[in-house]
C-alpha cells in the first residue's frame, strides 16, 4: 500500500524553525512564526488534495515567510505623501507639527500632568489648554474635545436631541468616508429624523413648517464639505437658520467638518467656512474635526455656548468619546501655535498656503537631479485636492514630475521601499506632486525614485 502524498509534508517545527525565517522571526516573533508555518502548511495540504505535488521543506517555509512579511506589512509606517492630496485620509490626514511631535516624544513614555491641577495636586480638568484655546480661536464660550468629529455630532445629538426631533435638510443627508452616514449618526444618537427640503433645493420655510410638529429639539445643519451641487439649488445661510430656530425655541447644531480656522480664500481656496464664521452666524455648538484644516491629531471639537457645551459634557457618552493621552498633548501643542500665530509651522496649512510658483520651482529642481541620474522626467503642471472631505475636492494648483516608464511596476516598487512614496498615476505616467511632500523629504525621495527606477532596468 502506497503512502499519502499528504505524509510528505513537513512538520510544523521544522517549518517555523527553517532558517530562512530568521530575519522576519525576529521581528514577527516565534509564537507568530508557528502560526505562519501552521498556514502554510494547510495551504500545501489543500493544494495536495487537489492533485498537486507535494511540496518541498523548502517550498513551505518559502510560503510562510512570505505569510508572515505580509502580516508585517500591515503594520503603520512612515510614507512620502507624493499624491498632491494634503490631507490624505488613508495616509493619516494631517501631519503633525514639529511642536506636536516634540510634545509626544516628551510626554509619551512618561507620566503626564493630563488631569491634575499641579497647583493644589488635585483632580484638574482634562483638555483645559486645548478647551479654552479652541473656545477663544472660535470666539465661542466654551468647548470640549472628543476622539472625532462624527464622535462630536453624535455626543451633541445624544445631550441635545435623545428622544426628540432633529430637523436635516435632504440636501445634507451625507455619507462621509468609510461608509458612515448623517442619518445613521442620528439615529444611533437617540434622536428621530425629520428630513425638509429636497435634495437640491431646502428654504426657509420648509424648516419653518417643520418647527410646527411638536418635539423639536434642535435643526442640525451640515457642511457638504466632500460634493458640491451646482445648478438649481438653494440653501439658506447659517444665520438665517440661525435666527429662525431661537425664535421657535430650538437650537442649531452645525457639523462643519473641517474645522478651518483661518480663511483660506485668500489663497485661492474658496467654499470652507471658518469655525469663528459658524459661531457668529449663531450655531448654537459647531463640530468640528481636528485632524483636517485644522492641521492636528485626529480628533473632534464642540465649541459653542456654554451651557449648550455643558450638556455634552455631562452626557454619559463623553466619558465613551474622549480624546485619548497622547493626541490631546499634541493638539494642545497645535493650539498654542494658532495663539502663538506660529502658523507657518503647521504642515498642512504650510502646503495649502503655498504659492504655485514656489512648487514649481521644488519641481524643477527635483527634475533636474533626476535627469542627472539618468531618470526620464519631466516637470508637469498637476491639479491637486485638499482631501479629508473639505473643500469637496476643489482642485489645488500645483506641479510635479512625471517618471517615464512603467508606471504600475515603478508605483509598485516606491509603495514596498524605505521610506514608502505614494504617487499617483495618470495616462501612463507615475506623477509626483512638489506640494505635499514635507520639507526635508526631498533627497529620499529622490533617491527612492533612482532605485526604483534602477531596479527596474530603465534608464534615462
């Protein structure tokens, strides 16, 4: 009687301790090895049932080395954002500051004074810097901080509407990234929709008439900060809502998303209103995330009137909601530099506020180093986009290189180097925008894109 060709496949210790999985042994670990070569090797036993060959030790530990360089490529690491979209929500959004990051680096392996008052040694109020600041940026009375901005639509919702009305035009019903949407939102808050207007088109009136249906808590107006409609529509002004809804006794709740605290306007980005403009329009609290215009740590703010922030404060879901250790010390340290009026240093704001002329200029002198080493490359005038569902992807002037060649291998091959480059690729071409690279990045990039380049045959 012959043998199982499933008796020729190795065990699973000699698998996990083969030596070609030393390297990523050590930085995977020897429990997780074990359960890479256990994989593998079930891989090769449904393989065999189907009629191929056994494989060889060899051929297994090759599978489970190459299982376990994917686990670790899941993990986080450090990326040029070549892509033209500043704040790219799948590579973090906004880069921090130098201050935020030094604020980290001081604070995070060690104690920190973030809910004591070191005067008396008693229990102090958490986030009172980042609060307070923000309050006074936004000219409101108070604000609180939470772990996002669709956390802080919800805890509003919840403190202010559980149980009741909360007025949406249709035209504001949106769905932002990942699938999570307004109506969703607000009714996981407690809080029942009641939809007016249409999807192009929402007047005064049609709030007003709303109003009439008793059990009203609040009009929730929202920022359609990721589309724009054209054409044939209307949307009364945040003051008018403002002004209709204290008159009937309810209040005005603005998911303004961004959470822009300058005006961009002036260089050339026009459509994202201010945080200030919100709350002197008479929104009772504005949400608001912190890790978009606002150029911080992921997270989100209520700012507003204080007995309105009060309320949210006291909702049982802000303990849930509340921004954790390290990103509240680094949006303290991003606030002060709005009061410090140290805005330059802030990353995001820095490339949105860029002129086009100096991004040229970063372009041609990339291009110039490349050509010298042999790469085919151009410079190429680029739309690029604020990202982060501000703006509704308004294009953003800009200029870059473009690399001949085989696009999809070259993106390939940047995306698995160190450091990783994300570009992007259009008509053949793999472009490399000059505005959101970070200062400093310049001489990796470049030698990432001769390697890249290099490794593939290509030549100038």
């Amino acid at each position: 009687m012959s043998a199982s060709p499933l008796a020729g496949l190795p065990r699973v210790d000699r698998v996990a301790g083969h030596a070609a999985l030393d390297a990523v042994r050590r930085r995977l670990g020897a429990e997780a090895m074990t359960l890479m070569a256990r994989r593998a090797i079930d891989e090769a036993r449904l393989a065999v049932r189907g009629g191929a060959a056994c494989p060889t030790l060899d051929e297994v530990a090759a599978r489970a080395a190459a299982l376990a360089r994917e686990a670790l490529a899941a993990r986080a690491r450090p990326v040029i954002n070549a892509t033209g979209v500043v704040l790219h929500t799948n590579l973090g959004r906004a880069p921090l500051a130098g201050p935020a990051v030094d604020a980290l680096a001081a604070s995070a392996g060690r104690y920190t004074s973030i809910e004591i008052d070191l005067g008396t040694g008693r229990r102090g109020a958490r986030g009172a810097f980042a609060e307070g600041g923000l309050a006074q940026l936004a000219g409101a009375e108070a604000a609180l901080v939470v772990n996002n901005n669709a956390a802080a639509t919800l805890l509003a919702l919840s403190a202010l509407a559980l149980g009741r009305k909360v007025i949406v035009s249709r035209g504001e019903l949106i769905e932002i990234g990942g699938g999570f949407r307004v109506p969703d939102v607000c009714a996981r808050s407690g809080a029942e929709l009641v939809e007016v207007g249409t999807t192009n088109r929402t007047r005064l009136a049609d709030y007003a008439q709303a109003l009439d249906v008793p059990g009203v808590a609040a009009i929730l107006r929202v920022h359609p900060g990721n589309f724009r409609q054209i054409g044939f529509v209307e949307r009364p002004p945040a003051a008018a809502i403002a002004e209709l809804a204290h008159a009937r006794g309810v209040l005005l709740v603005e998911d303004l998303g961004g959470g822009a605290m300058i005006d961009l306007a002036p260089h050339g980005l026009e459509g994202e209103p201010t945080v200030r403009a919100s709350v002197a329009a008479g929104a009772d609290v504005v949400c608001f995330s912190t890790d978009k215009v606002l150029g911080g740590p992921q997270g989100g703010a209520l700012v507003g009137r204080a007995a309105v922030v009060e309320r949210a404060r006291r909702d049982p879901l802000a303990r849930a909601l509340r921004l954790g250790r390290l990103p509240l010390v680094a949006l303290e340290a991003t606030v002060a530099l709005y009061l410090e009026g140290r805005l330059e240093e802030i990353p995001a704001l820095a490339a949105l506020r860029r002129p086009v002329a100096e991004v040229r200029a970063r372009a041609e002198g990339w291009c110039a180093v490349l050509v010298a080493r042999g790469v085919a490359a151009s410079v190429v005038e680029l739309e690029g986009a604020v990202g982060g569902g501000a703006l509704a992807e308004a294009p953003v002037a800009s200029a870059g290189v473009a690399i001949e060649g085989d696009a999809e291998g070259l993106a390939a091959r940047l995306r698995g180097g160190d450091p990783a480059v994300v570009g992007r690729i259009h008509q053949g071409r793999l472009l490399l925008d000059a505005r959101t690279v970070l200062p400093g990045e310049d001489e990796a990039l470049l030698a990432a894109v001769v390697a890249a380049v290099g490794s593939s045959g290509g030549t100038g």
